[in-house]
C-alpha cells in the first residue's frame, strides 16, 4: 500500500499540513489568551470566570448532543455529496434544537452560585451564547472536514481563533470583564460567514446512516471526551484532599509540559479522520496506517525522552523557575507517561472512534477514573506527588493496553 514516504506525500497531499497547523495556531492563541487573561483580569473576576469556563467545559463535549462528532464520521463515510449534505442539513438542525436546551440547562444551573456570587449571571448568559455559537462554529469546521476542504478548514480556524485572541485581548484590556465576556461571545459566530457551504435547498433526509445509530455514537462521543477530560482533573482532586496545597503546586507544574506533549500526536491524528473513518473496514490500509504512524512517532517520543531524561533540571529551572526544584523525578515519570500514551492511548482511542467502536471507548476512559482513584489512595500517602505521577501514568499505560485490545478484537473481524 506504501511506505512512510508514500503516507507523509498522502497527508500533504490532502493537506493535513493545513489543519495540523491550523490546531497548532488554535493551541498557542488558547495559551496566549489563558496567560494574558491571569494578567489583565482582577483575581476576584478570573476566579469566576475559572469557575463558569470549567462548568462550561462540560456542556462543550456535549455541544448539540455530540452532532459535529457524528457528522465528521458519518459524513466521511458517505460517497455521495448529497448525502453528505443530507446528513449535515439534518444534523444542523436537530442539534441546534439539542443545543438550545443544553444551553438552558447550563444558564439554570448557575441558580447554585447566585448566593455565593452575585454578578456570576452574567458570565453564565455570556458562555451560555458562546456554547450556541462554537455549535454552528463546530459543525462547520466538520461540514468542511467530511468534503476535503482542509484548506478551507485552516482559514476558517485561523480567522476565529486569530481574531479571538485580538478581540480578547483589546477588549478586556479596555473594559475588563465585559469586555473579556464580549469577545469569548462573539469570537465563535465569527464561523457563520462559511455558513454557504451547507445547501439547505434539500429537504429531504437522504441518508442511509439509523439514526439511533449515530445518535448513540454521538452521546457516547461526547460522553468519552467528559470522561478523558475529568481524568485530568481527578488527579488534582485528589492530590488536594491527600496533601498540601504547595503539592498540588509541585503535581500540577510537573505535569504542564508532559500533559501537553500529546498535542503532536492528536493533532495529527486529527488531521487524518476523515480518511480513517472512510476505510474503517479496510484492514489492509488500518495496518498500513499504524505500521507508519510508529514509523514517525516512535522515534520522536525517544528523541523527547532522551533530551528530557538529560535536561530535566534545565527545563525545570527554566519554565518554572528555581523554586520548583525538586520535581524532576515526577517530571520523567509523567514525561515517559505520556509519551506512550501517544504510542498506545492516542493512537487506539481515536481508531476506535474512527471505527465506529465509541462504547468501548466509553468504558475504558470510566475505568480510568476508578484505576487512578484506588491507585492514588495507596500511592500518594506513601510517595507524594512522586506517587500521584506514578499512579497517573499506571492509569495512562492500562488505558492504552485496553484500547489496544479493543481495537485489535475488532481488526481480527474484519475480512
């Protein structure tokens, strides 16, 4: 089918240069815009804002029930053009509907912080809209994704999330938090003026796909993303009940670079979907794929390992200064975490998805909660944040050796 250099001339070839750079430009305008937000705001109004965004976080992996995830894959199965827009034109619609009632649900509960904090309604209205508006925001990125217009797709990221961070930061500089809850509102219905790319002259619902399959696969999508988002929250948790605060400090510093290393990996599998959603029952071109995602990413995960395993103090005193010596050790630990995580969890948690296979995806990431919750109780108390690491990265490795044989179980099955 081809060798590496054959798979590298395919992935520009389709331009998955485009989107990968685009997720690239959309991860360090999120950094700049989180950095620059702890500075410009008060601390008083940042802590809201921390308390609203990460509520938010939630009803996000739920966006239209899951409707944009179910698109990207069943869109990119579809042969047929009209077909592909027969589903987006449906699932546009019934996700909106889904979404108004997401986002109402997410404005009631602010009911439970207006005791604590009076002006918190507020930010609730504001990210209410906002989830409304990274709807249309997603399914567009998605519509585009499921017709190879990955080019189109990077301009489309790189307007919002450029002028995002403009607006983001103009605004609250001049007028604080209004203007901060201004920008985060209107920067994803900047996504409407690709609204053209979707035909709504057809009516009729002309798509081969139950759908109680792809509702189920998208409840089950959105579902795994809460799941593998809470996994990286727990270990926080935890840590703050069973020590101090100055370990949850040490924990959660050593864990910022590792944590984010995996970016690479998703967002190149990202950039690969659509083509492995149009051949999940192909067992030669899934062989194929993984033989040459290993090719490129088991000698890149070594190469960072070694320059980490050497320079560990270096990068610790630089990044975070001298006070924060002393976490080198948790610091390699988490580093060859999670780059095997690239190796194993990344890679099979995203084939199943691209599979159809999201229940088991689903069961694994619920696991992971209960794996680093009885490991972090037998660990932590004797080790510290070193234990918290090892049992961080325990749950990592166990994960990724689940995903690997479901994924595998269903490679065997295909003919």
């Amino acid at each position: 089918m081809g060798n590496l250099s054959d798979f590298i001339r395919n992935f520009f070839k389709n331009k998955g240069h485009f989107v990968f750079g685009s997720l690239l430009i959309a991860k360090i305008c999120g950094f700049v815009t989180s950095v620059a937000i702890i500075r410009l705001l008060p601390e008083n109004d940042f802590g809201l804002v921390s308390i609203v965004a990460a509520l938010s976080a939630v009803f996000m992996a739920f966006s239209g029930f899951g409707s944009q995830q179910v698109l990207l894959r069943y869109g990119s199965i579809a042969k047929m053009a009209e077909e592909k827009n027969a589903l987006s034109v449906y699932l546009w619609k019934q996700g909106f509907y889904y979404q108004i009632i997401l986002s109402l649900i997410f404005l009631l509960s602010s009911l439970f912080y207006l005791d604590n904090f009076k002006k918190i309604i507020i930010l609730f209205l504001a990210f209410a809209i906002r989830l409304v508006g990274f709807f249309f925001y997603n399914h567009i990125q998605s519509q585009l994704r499921i017709n190879g217009k990955n080019k189109e797709f990077a301009r489309l990221n790189n307007v919002v999330n450029i002028s995002g961070l403009v607006s983001t930061l103009v605004l609250t500089y001049f007028f604080g938090l209004l203007g901060y809850l201004a920008a985060i509102t209107i920067m994803p219905f900047v996504a409407l003026f690709w609204y053209r790319n979707i035909d709504f002259s057809q009516k009729k619902e002309s798509f081969s796909f139950s759908k109680k399959e792809i509702w189920r696969y998208g409840l089950f999508t959105a579902g795994t993303a809460v799941l593998s988002d809470t996994l990286f929250s727990l270990d926080i948790i935890l840590i703050s009940f069973l020590m101090s605060e100055s370990a949850v400090a040490d924990y959660k510093t050593a864990i910022l670079i590792p944590a984010n290393l995996t970016f690479i990996a998703l967002t190149f599998m990202q950039s690969d979907f659509p083509e492995l959603a149009k051949n999940h029952n192909d067992k030669n071109f899934l062989k194929y794929y993984i033989s040459n995602y290993y090719k490129i990413f088991i000698p890149l995960c070594s190469l960072i390992f070694i320059s980490f395993y050497f320079l560990n103090d270096f990068i610790v005193t630089l990044f975070f200064g001298e006070k924060y010596e002393g976490i080198e050790s948790p610091f390699l630990i988490l580093t060859a975490a999670f780059l095997l995580n690239m190796l194993m969890r990344n890679l099979y948690g995203n084939l199943l998805s691209a599979v159809g296979k999201m229940a088991y995806n689903t069961v694994v990431s619920a696991s992971a909660l209960l794996i680093l919750g009885i490991l972090s109780l037998f660990l932590v108390p004797k080790f510290g944040v070193e234990g918290m690491a090892i049992a961080q990265s325990a749950t990592l490795f166990t994960t990724g050796i689940l995903l690997m044989i479901g994924f595998l179980s269903h490679y065997r099955k295909l003919s």
